[in-house]
C-alpha cells in the first residue's frame, strides 16, 4: 500500500467513483472488500489509522457468540458461525482453532452449559472447529493448572477461533488495495458534497500529513465509522437525533503464567450478568470483558477503576494466584457501536449485537452495530444497497472465498505468523542488511526489518502505528513499548527523510497515548 501513490489517483478531477467508505475499521473495510469483488470502484478513508478505534481492542475471539446464544439472538449466533468458518480458511495465518474450557462447579452447570454447547456445535455444521465434551476434574486441572480446584466437579471444552484483530484489518485494507481500491489513512471528512436535490454526490477530504484537501465523486457514500457514526449524520444532517449508545469494554493484559496451559478460560456468568474470558494470545494472557456505558465516543477511551477492579476480583475468584494491579503488562478500552436503545432501556447486554444498515433521505448509507466475525456479511449487506442507491445493475457477491494478503496454510511459527508469506520478504531485508535484524527489546522478537516493512507496504506513518497495531507490543506489555518507541522515530524518520525536530514531536505524541495503558 503506497498512500502517496493512492493519493495521486484522488487528484483525478474527473473521476467518479462508485463506492466512497468512510472508516478503516472492521465493518469499512468489509464494506471495501465486497464491492471491490462486484467489480465496484472503491475509495476507503479513515481520519486516524486502519482499526485505530474498537477495531483493534476486542477480545481476540472469531466466534458465534455463545451468550447470545443463551440470550436466544439464534440468527446472530448462525450467521456468525458461518463467517467464523470462512475467516479460519481465509486467512490462516492470522486466525487459529482455540479451545475454551468452562470450569464446572454444579451438576446443574454441568446439564446447561453441555447442552448448550452441543447446540452451538451442530449450528456450525460442517465449519464446526471441534467436538464439545465434558472433560474431568483431573483434566481440567492438567489443562488449566491455575484454576481454583475447591468444588471443581470437571469442565466442558468447547471450540471457537482466535486472531489478530488490527493484523486482520490491515491484511484486508492491503487485499483490497492489490484489488485496485483506494485505501488512506490520516484523511479526514470534513464535508458531505451535495446536489440540489440534497442528495450525497461525494464527501470533501483532507489529507492530515499531507495538509491538503481533495473532493471526492461518489455513487454511494457509506458511513462505517462505528461509534463515530453520528459526526457523519450530523453532517448530513445538522441536529439529527442520537444513533449510537457507546458501551466500553477493558481488558487486563498479564503474564501467561497466570492460567497456564494452552486452552483459554471461560467463565460463563459474572457478578454482573457478563462472560469473563481469559485467553492466551501471542504469549500473554487477555482477560475481559466489561460492559459499561459511556456518554461519549473517544478515539483513545481510558479504562475506569471501577472495570480493573472488576476484572481483576472475577478473575481472583477463579484463579489460584490472584493477579493484582502491578502484575498488569497491558489495559486497553474499547467502545462498542451499539445502537441506541428506546426510552428506558439501557441495559448494553439487552441491545442487539447484530448489525443494521440505515438509509438516510440523502441516500447516505450507514451501517452500525456488527461485530468482527461477522464484518465481511455486514460488508455484503451494504453493498447491496448500491442498485437501490444509484440504479444500477449489481453484481453478486464474490468476497466469501477471497484470501486475504499473506494467506499462506503453511505459516511460519511465532511472530513471523502474522505475516502469513510476506514473512519471507522480511526475512529476505535481513539478509540484505544484518543490521535491520537487530532486535527493538531485548525481551521481544521483533526487528528493525519490520519497522522498515511497515512504512515502505503497510502505509504504517506514526510510532503509535507500528508499536500498537502492526507489532501489537502497545497492547502486549505498555512499558516495552514505551521502550521501543524511540527506536522505531528514528527507523521511520530515516525510511521517511523527517527531521529531529518531527521525532521530538512524534515521541512527546506517543507518550501521551501510551501512558494510558499502563496501570499507575
């Protein structure tokens, strides 16, 4: 992905384009990918970076969702196993097979959560991931060797998917670049571009590196700026009523010795009605979720004491070592897009998790609520409003069996993983220069080559870029990060031609941002 090059091909006055996205998150570049795979022409911008928001702060789960099961959402809990299959085989290298265990303390567990299970494997059908059993308590233990073993009767393993969630954004964002779509990061909506009739003919953009401004022609105009969604309604339509009800979600990142084994813990039901998941990924140990409203959407939302807390004492209640604040490496927040419930309903977990596509009378289309597994149907969904839109004829959707870039079935171990079969050409960097092999941490596998990748093909442009979501190490342990970052200004300004005094800048930016993952 060259942002330079993409920018250019916005300087084509004359040029309409079919598709205009409006944010690089999951449900935008969902959006991208179908209509690109119609043959669709497609420009995708994003005001901050690809999954800067929600997208990139889940629990690291492709799943269908077995509370929703419970909560009845029957259709949801379908369509989402579905797209659960399809995203394993689209893009192994940054998905995998995960078994959950749920400890067993009552015969009554026991009957629900084994019935229950059986249930959610026959609706994944033939893209089933494993067989759901009830395992004994010696099991259990050897599986799980921190659980809390007093009153342990046993537990019910069961299967779902596990990924990289800004790794699978990015993967996607590149796909559909290669596909000839239009992807930018740090280029920002300032206006809706309309015709007499007051009809949405395009969006008005401004490049924020760059500092230049640049119109757009659209057919369509999707909005899938998530818990952003209503900045953009209000600039279709000045006072327009509240759509969107943000919900924040924390996660504790610790030490994976904290559970230990390899299968991940579910505890179906918390003080306040919630699933707690405890979960190995890359290493480490993800520990979440909660579910608190919040008045107001935030680029960088901050976990409340009230959620660590909260997190820390159920997973205490489980765990044989009680994890405490100074054990924390990571706490990141995450804002759900939900929709906005009636009058006298705020209970988050009552509000659906499915997505809806809106159609305003400008014929802008939005597409909120949705969740990661289920991104490329909330894409098809709102592509498929196009003929309604423009009129025009409509090709069938194609994106089902698109393999995303780095698809390899054959993916090297570790780190490497995520980069599926570009691995090989990080490693080929190395070779050239032994130098770029040099390691960022002593304590983490990650080199200068893959600074140097990010910037020249992964349109990576700031610190926070690389260590949050093309390394992940923001989100694996804050303080290493940290760390890190002033290597990783001096890669970029090198790779970049930036002065000094952009480092100094860049540097005092992200030590804002990171000091808010570190628990104080």
């Amino acid at each position: 992905m060259n942002r330079i090059e993409n920018l250019k091909k916005l300087e084509e006055k004359e040029k309409t384009w079919d598709i205009a996205v409006i944010g690089g998150g999951a449900s935008g570049l969902g959006v991208a990918l179908d209509a690109l795979s119609r043959g669709l022409s497609v420009v995708l911008v994003d005001k901050s970076d690809f999954a800067k928001g929600t997208s990139s702060r889940s629990t690291k789960l492709v799943h269908g969702g077995v509370r929703y099961l419970a909560q009845g959402d029957v259709m949801l809990v379908f369509e989402a196993l579905k797209e659960r299959g399809r995203l394993l085989q689209n893009a192994p290298h940054l998905t995998h097979n995960q078994p959950f265990i749920i400890p067993i303390y009552t015969l009554f567990d026991r009957l629900q959560y084994s019935i229950g299970l059986k249930i959610y494997d026959w609706m994944a059908g033939k893209l089933r991931l494993g067989k759901s059993r009830f395992i004994s308590k010696t099991e259990t233990i050897k599986r799980l060797p921190q659980i809390k073993q007093k009153g342990l009767q046993g537990g019910v393993v069961y299967h779902d998917g596990q990924f990289d969630d800004a790794r699978l954004a990015l993967s996607v964002a590149m796909t559909c670049n290669e596909m000839g779509g239009v992807m930018l990061n740090y280029t920002k909506v300032n206006a809706l571009i309309k015709n007499e009739k007051d009809e949405i003919t395009g969006i008005q953009v401004r490049d924020l590196i760059g500092n230049k401004n640049h119109k757009i022609k659209a057919k369509m105009v999707v909005n899938a700026t998530g818990v952003f969604a209503d900045k953009i309604l209000q600039l279709d339509q000045p006072g327009a009523p509240k759509s969107i009800q943000p919900s924040q979600g924390i996660h504790l990142v610790l030490d994976r010795s904290f559970l230990g084994g390899n299968d991940a813990l579910m505890i179906p039901k918390t003080s306040d009605g919630r699933v707690l998941f405890a979960v190995p990924w890359q290493d480490k140990l993800v520990v979440g979720t909660t579910d608190t409203l919040r008045e107001k959407a935030k680029l960088e939302p901050e976990a409340l004491a009230k959620e660590i807390d909260f997190v820390l004492e159920t997973a205490t209640a489980y765990l044989t070592k009680a994890p405490t604040k100074a054990d924390v490496l990571s706490v990141y927040a995450g804002l759900r897009p939900l929709a906005a419930p009636k009058e006298g309903s705020t209970k988050t977990k009552e509000i659906s998790r499915s997505h809806k596509v809106i159609v305003s009378d400008s014929k802008l289309i939005t597409i909120t609520g949705g969740k990661w597994t289920t991104f490329r149907k909330m894409g098809e969904d709102t592509v498929n409003y196009y003929k309604q839109v423009t009129g025009e004829h409509l090709a069938e959707s194609a994106s089902a069996n698109i393999r995303y870039q780095g698809y390899t079935t054959n993916p090297q171990e570790g780190h490497w993983k995520g980069y599926g079969d570009d691995a090989i050409k990080i490693q080929s960097l190395i070779n050239e220069s032994p130098k770029s092999g040099e390691l960022l941490h002593p304590k983490y596998p990650y080199t200068s080559a893959e600074v140097i990748w990010s910037v020249r093909h992964e349109m990576a442009m700031k610190v926070e870029d690389i260590l949050a979501r093309r390394l992940r190490v923001l989100f694996l342990d804050a303080k290493a990060a940290k760390a890190m970052a002033p290597k990783v200004a001096q890669i970029i300004a090198e790779e970049k031609g930036y002065d000094a005094a952009w480092i100094e800048e860049e540097l005092a930016d992200f030590e804002k941002t990171v000091n808010k993952y570190i628990l104080k």
